[in-house]
C-alpha cells in the first residue's frame, strides 16, 4: 500500500526547511567565533564554538533514543513471508 502524496509532501516539507536553516546558519559561524574571542584567546573560542555545537545535537539524539524506544521492532522479510 503505498502512501498519499500528501503525506509525504507534509513529511518533506520540515526536513526541508531545517535544512535550509542550517545553511543559513552555517554562514554565521565566523562571526560566533569572534564574538566569543573577544573574552578569550581564538583557541579558546574554536573549544567554545564546537563544544557548544555538539551540544545542541543532544535533542536530536534523545529524540532517536526515544523513537526506537516507541517504535515496534521490524519484522524480518521470512518472518512476514511465512505467515502468508
């Protein structure tokens, strides 16, 4: 069974525009590095900059936790093919 149309179009449309997001984002970077040199050495901001970047993929990685959690395991392609 397939799915709608607009199903799927509902589901694109997020990832879609959070991608975008990210590459407009992207650009700033530079400019985050040096608002926080401007308290410390550029080293210093860089460790700032990616420590603060890997924690905001900690909602993200929750979410996943959460999901497989929830979600029922798949059924092997034998497993469905002897039950028909």
């Amino acid at each position: 069974m397939q799915e709608p149309h607009r199903s799927r179009l509902m589901r694109f449309a997020p990832l879609t525009t959070s991608y975008a997001l990210g590459k407009a984002v992207k650009g700033l970077s530079g400019v985050m590095v040096e608002a926080l040199a401007a308290g410390s050495s550029l080293m210093n901001a860089y460790a700032l900059f990616f420590a603060g970047s890997a924690l905001v993929g900690i909602p993200a990685l929750f979410l996943v936790w959460l999901l497989t959690r929830r979600l029922p395991a798949p059924q092997s392609a034998s497993a469905s093919s002897a039950k028909t």
